[in-house]
C-alpha cells in the first residue's frame, strides 16, 4: 500500500496539477523537453507502449464511461488518445478516467475526422477548393477549430492534401483537386486555420495532413489500390501539398493505405524518415490510418508482430484502431527486432505533442461546458458557411442568360436533390447536425420570397437500381426512395414543369456516392435522372441544371441540351440558401474548378500540366489525326479545362505586360495584366498565371500555375493585375532529384482558366 501511494504522488508531481476539484486548476509546470524526460523516466514499457495506442470510442451514451471497455485500458495507460467520440461531457468523463484512475495521470488526445466544417459544415474540401480564396479557406477550417474544440476535440484528422487526377477515386472530393501549386497553398491555409499558429490557445486544434503519400493516384481509380509512380513526377506533381503543410507547422501526419515503391506507405522507411524527417525537417507524430499496420498483413509484408516493427521502424509513432504496437512490440523488443531508443522516441513525440496542446497544464483545457453551449452551431458561424458557400459554386454554361432567375412567376423544382436535407452535407461530415441542413427546396422558397410561385416534385429516384442507391446513401444520406413507378413520377414531375415559367432540375449525385470506397467506373449523371432531364427539355421551357456531385462527372450531352448548368457540389449546412442567393443574382457566381471536366471516363486521368508526346495533335479543332496521340472517337480536350468558371458578368483580359525579357537567377521579373468587367454585374474573376518552360533536362509539363489573385471588380471597373516571377518559381525536380532552375526560355500565359491564351516570354540567363 505504501509503494501505490509513493507512485500516485510521483505520477502527480511529475504532471504538475492537483487532481483536487477535477484537475481543473491550472499550475505552470517545467518546460518541455524537461518535463517529457522526467514523465517518461516514471514509465514502464507497456505505459509507453500505450501512448502509441489509438483506439476508437465505439461512441457511448453518457454516464456510461467507466463501465466500457476501454475505460479499463485508459486506467491501465494502455491509451494514448481516442477518437470517434462526441460531445464535451463524454470526452471530460473519459478524460477523467485518464488523469484521475491511471498510474502517471497522463490526460489523452482526442481525434475527430472533422474535414469540412464541425457542426457548421462547409462545403466538401473539392467545393472549398473552387472559390481560389486562401482566406476563406483559412477561415472555414478556423471555424471548425473553434466549434471542435469547444466540444472536447484537440486534434484533426486533415487536411487532406492528396493531388487527384482521376474521378473515378471517390476521394477527390476530400481534397483541393488535381494542382500541386494551388493544393500547396490550400494546405498552408488549412494547417493554419485549424492551429492558429498557437496551439496553446483553446481554440485551436493540432492538424494532421493525410494520406502520406500518393493515396490520390491508385490504379483504375479503386480505392485504397496500388500506386506506382516515378520519384520525378512524385517530387514535382504529388509531393508539394504534403511538404506545404510540413513547412506551415503540421503537428501530425496521416500514412496512406497504399504501397510506395512496392512498400507499403505505413511501412516506408524512405518515406517516412529519409523524406519527412530527414529531408523536410517534421518535427511532430505519424499515425497510421485505420487499422493501416494490420493492413500490410494482405499487401504481403508478414503477421501483425512483423507489420508492427516494421512500421515503428519506418518511423510511425502512433497505431490507430489496429493495437499491433501494444501487443507485439514488447516481443519484438525482446527479439531485438526493435530499439528502445526507437520506441521512446516515438512516446516523446505523442508527450510533446500533448505538452503543446496544454494538455499537462489543464487536462480539461477543451472541456467547457459553457463554450459547447454557446460556440458551436452559431448564426455568425451559418452565416460566413453560407458566404462560402456560394462562392464554391461554379458556373458552367449559361446561355441566353438564363440566369439569374427572377423572384417572381412560377419556379418548377424537379428531382431527387431538390428536399434532400441529409444530403447537403456531402460525405465526411460526421459531426453535422442532422435536420438542421438547407435544402434547395427551402433556400430557394425563402431567399424568392412570396413574390415567386415555387412548385416541386421529385421526378425520379437516384437510380432505377434500388441496390446501388442503398450503396450510394449510407451513413443516414437516405434519399427517400420513391416506391412509384418511373412513369408515375415523370408524369407528376411534368405535370409541375408545364405549370412553370422555369424549371431548376436539382440532379448528379449523392451525398455518398463520392468520397471514401466510392469509386465510379461510369461518371454520367445516373440513368433514371438522365430519363428525367430529356423529359423536362422536351417541354420547351427554359431548364437550369443544378448538379450536385463530389467529382467531375461527364456531362457532354446535359453541356449540349441544357441552357444553363450550375455545379454546386456539396455546400454544407447552408447548402439551399448558397445555392438560391446565386441563383436569384444575390450572389455572382466566382467559383473556378480545381479538377478537369472530362468529355468521356475514357480520358481519365485527365489534367492540365500534362507533358507533350513526341507526336502531339497538330490541328486545333481535335480532329483526329492518323500516327498523333490522339483517339479515334473522342477529342483530346476537356469539356471543361482546370480553372474554369463563368460569371453573370463578363471579363476582358488586355494589356499583358513583363518588365523585361530576361533575367538571371537573383533577378524578378514583374507581370502585369489590365482586367476590366465589361457586363452588366459586380463580379469576381481569378487572375490565373501560368508558365511553361520551353527546353528542360527532362520533359517539363505544357504549363504549370505559379500563380492567381481573386480580384472583385464592379461593373465597368477596370484593375490592373501585377504578379512577380522570381527563380523559385521556375525550378523543378531533375532527373537527380535536385530542386533546380534551368536557363532558357519561357512562356508566361495569364487569364481566366488553364486555357489563357494571353502570353508574353522571357529568357532566364546566367
């Protein structure tokens, strides 16, 4: 009794707080690297061991804590964090168990997949990505921060930062598209809204860039399936977003699921020391994803004891979900497979990591109950998700000005996106209050006021297969299925169209039909809304497509018979009112896409930066050309390249100027351009820079951006646009890997998508 007694005083005194009145007294304690050192002289092996160890809850009811089952780990210290788990009030009575029953009363992590928004949900990272705004950006996710983290949360699993070039991966709707410059600069924002350069603030939270690495480029677009790729283009083309976030502070980094180099990412020596630590200089965590370490088991690397060392040793810190680390290493220490020395540097990172969250100050530093209350959900909150919101949105066809519609006459909404509230969220919103999204259906009712007739019907189910709309709406995304015939609601669905002056047919995708394991083969609009849409253009009434998706579909035939075509993703909780403020005008759409629109799957992967073939296609007008890379039915080009989106009004790019047509390696060039809003709306336009380099060491890509500025610009406004061109913005992984620039010639492209055709040229000498 006298040595338990000797130990609890030590385990307090080496924390630094009383535990009188729930530890909530806040004491200064000894400065880190002293502190870590002397907590982790206090602890055993299976202690440490348990600092490593990520479970999830399995979320319980309140009150039940201490009679689950991972309340016995915790008080054993066989736990190093949770996630999975959600409100305050579970996560301070789980953290009670750790600081109050534990030997060393070391206070625990908690994680939380929180991507796009907490319960104020923004819109899905691909959406976010497409309003070009940094600060926007920066701010969605400093939002999702401050309501987190009032609730109990103090770590984030994203941003994720995977460069994507092929829709037919579900998860391109989790990331910023297909560019390293622009994903680089997204990354930077999020790990900076999320931690506020100052983890020691309560509303801040640690961030963790995910999935390191390559995750985005898996063959045939099936997830979690093999990549292999050069390390040229994985330097120059997939690198860049990851090591963005490394050099903007990440606290934590997330392991991918696939393999790099025939080794499995969550196993990757190379990835893991020699290019995040050694080369980058990360200084904080890596955790796998789900259950990674047990995974490697089927990729062919050994039994779960192998996996485990083979992990620690490639330089991963924490096991989420899987437990190899806790039960294996101990034998494979035993066996000499792993070090101590290993071990403990790992055990120092997650300590670290949790002395700068203030975690050993206050363990209940995120345990307010009166911020829950008064933090999260807010109208200030809706309010700035709404602005965002319809500024992701992208305009892709607008013919004889359709839009914006008039608040007034007979408004007909068809389809099933019209009232599907669970939907609006898009996927990896786990924390959404639920009932609480914008339906279309609401948004347009509300924001068109009484002086507009609204009338709806839903047209048709998601598809005419019942088994695939069961697969595309899990999580609770039901769409309601429609137990009618498709002749009964295509007749019901004309019956309201005829009624109308307009139509606003609400199609594409659900919620979960993109994102995680939702990989696509066919990229269309399903079948039973195709049926529909053909039937409401019949009508003759002027039809706008409101498509909702997660990726690039294929929509060469609705680009051809619909007059106007807004692409609204998934915005959020403010979803209805973002989408009806730029229906209506109230807002001027000034999204611009981060990902090309394909004309058909069989172009994927498809992108801008592409490099050219020694037989390039010679003719402008994509007609085919017998011996030159091009296919025998389909055009080489896009429907729609990166960078596009269309305005009410219109923008005239002129004037484009450099300050000299050659420069040496310390010089900076100045581009200058003259942008003027020639239609009849205040608008915004993305200001897009693109270079290429002419003659390389190795082939270099036909144009690259290297640079962009939102601009607004009130009708008739004219703005002059000036970018600077310094060597760091021309150099490139070589062949030897080394981060060069060469000399020669370059061509500067500027205007509005990645088809600028507005050029000017310098030299680069030495």
């Amino acid at each position: 009794m006298k040595n338990k007694l000797v130990l609890l005083f030590l385990g307090c005194a080496v924390l630094g707080y009383s535990q009188k009145k729930n530890a909530q007294s806040i004491v200064k304690i000894k400065p880190k690297a002293e502190f870590v050192a002397e907590l982790m002289s206090k602890m055993t092996l299976e202690e440490k061991l348990g600092q490593l160890n990520l479970p999830s809850s399995g979320d319980f009811t309140t009150g039940l804590a201490k009679s689950s089952d991972i309340s016995k780990k915790i008080a054993e210290g066989k736990v190093g964090g949770l996630f999975n788990i959600k409100s305050v009030e579970k996560i301070k009575e789980v953290q009670k168990i750790a600081v109050e029953n534990s030997r060393l009363k070391i206070p625990l992590i908690f994680g939380m997949d929180v991507i796009h928004g907490y319960e104020t949900t923004f819109p899905i990272p691909l959406g976010l990505s497409c309003t070009w705004d940094m600060n926007l950006i920066e701010r969605s996710a400093q939002i999702a921060a401050q309501e987190a983290s009032a609730d109990g949360i103090n770590w984030t699993f994203s941003p994720m930062v995977d460069i994507s070039r092929d829709p037919r991966w579900g998860r391109i709707s989790e990331g910023s598209g297909e560019d390293p410059y622009l994903g680089s600069q997204i990354a930077k924002a999020m790990v900076n809204g999320y931690q506020q350069h100052d983890l020691s603030k309560n509303t801040s939270i640690l961030a963790c860039v995910k999935h390191f690495a390559l995750y985005g480029a898996p063959e045939a677009g099936r997830d979690y399936n093999t990549v292999d790729m050069s390390h040229i283009r994985m330097f120059n083309d997939y690198f860049p977003p990851y090591k963005a976030a490394v050099d903007a502070g990440v606290g934590s980094v997330m392991a991918s699921f696939n393999e790099v180099d025939g080794i499995p990412a969550t196993g990757n020596k190379w990835l893991m020391t020699d290019v995040l630590r050694k080369q980058w200089g990360f200084k904080g965590f890596v955790v796998t994803d789900f259950t990674g370490i047990n995974e490697m088991i089927d990729h062919g690397m050994g039994d779960l004891q192998t996996t485990s060392a083979l992990a620690m040793n490639a330089g991963v810190e924490m096991d989420m979900v899987g437990e190899g680390f806790l039960t294996t290493l101990k034998k494979s220490l035993d066996e000499k497979k792993v070090a101590m020395e290993r071990i403990d540097a790992a055990v120092k990172l997650i300590l670290e990591a949790k002395y700068d969250l203030g975690l050993f100050h206050d363990p209940y530093k995120y345990c307010d109950v009166k911020r829950a209350k008064t933090e999260i959900f807010t109208s200030n909150s809706r309010n700035e998700a709404r602005k965002i919101a319809a500024q992701s949105l992208v305009l892709l066809k607008n013919e004889n000005q359709t839009l914006p519609l008039k608040k007034s006459g007979t408004i007909a909404l068809i389809g099933p996106l019209v009232d599907a509230e669970e939907n609006m969220s898009g996927t990896w919103s786990v924390a959404t209050q639920k009932g609480s999204s914008i339906t279309l259906l609401k948004g347009i009712k509300e924001v068109a006021g009484k002086s507009a007739t609204i009338l709806y019907a839903k047209g048709s189910n998601l598809d005419y297969d019942e088994t695939f709309e069961t697969n595309a709406t899990v999580f609770g995304k039901t769409l309601h299925r429609d137990a009618r015939s498709k002749e009964e609601l295509i007749a019901e669905a004309l019956k309201v169209a005829n009624q109308s002056d307009v139509i606003v047919a609400a199609l594409g995708e659900s919620a979960e039909m993109s994102g995680e394991s939702s990989s696509r083969t066919k990229l269309e609009i399903p079948q039973a809304q195709k049926d529909l849409l053909n039937e409401l253009l019949k009508t003759g009434k002027p039809v706008v497509l409101v498509l909702f998706d997660g990726r690039p579909l294929v929509i060469k035939d609705e680009n051809n018979t619909v007059p106007a075509i807004l692409n609204v993703w998934f915005a959020g909780t403010e979803a209805g009112y973002a989408i009806a403020d730029v229906l209506f005008g109230d807002e001027n759409p000034s999204g611009k896409l981060t990902t090309t629109f394909p004309r058909s799957v069989g172009q994927v992967p498809i992108y801008y930066a592409h490099k050219n073939t020694g037989r390039p296609l010679s003719n402008k007008e994509g007609k085919f050309e017998k011996f030159r890379s091009n296919y025998l039915d389909e055009r080489n080009e896009p429907l729609f390249p990166f960078g596009f989106g269309l305005s009410y009004t219109t923008f005239d790019y002129s004037n484009l100027k450099i300050s000299s047509d050659k420069m040496d390696f310390s010089g900076k060039l100045k581009v200058t351009v003259d942008v003027s809003n020639t239609g009849n709306f205040d608008g915004k336009e993305t200001v897009q820079l693109y270079i290429r380099d002419i003659v390389g060491s190795v082939t270099r890509p036909v144009r690259e951006l290297k640079g962009f500025q939102k601009i607004a610009l009130k009708k008739g406004e004219k703005q002059t646009v000036s970018f600077d061109i310094t060597v760091e913005d021309l150099k490139f992984y070589n062949s030897d890997l080394q981060f060069v620039a060469e000399s020669g010639q370059f061509d500067v492209f500027v205007g509005g998508n990645s088809n600028a055709d507005k050029k000017v040229s310098f030299e680069l000498t030495k």
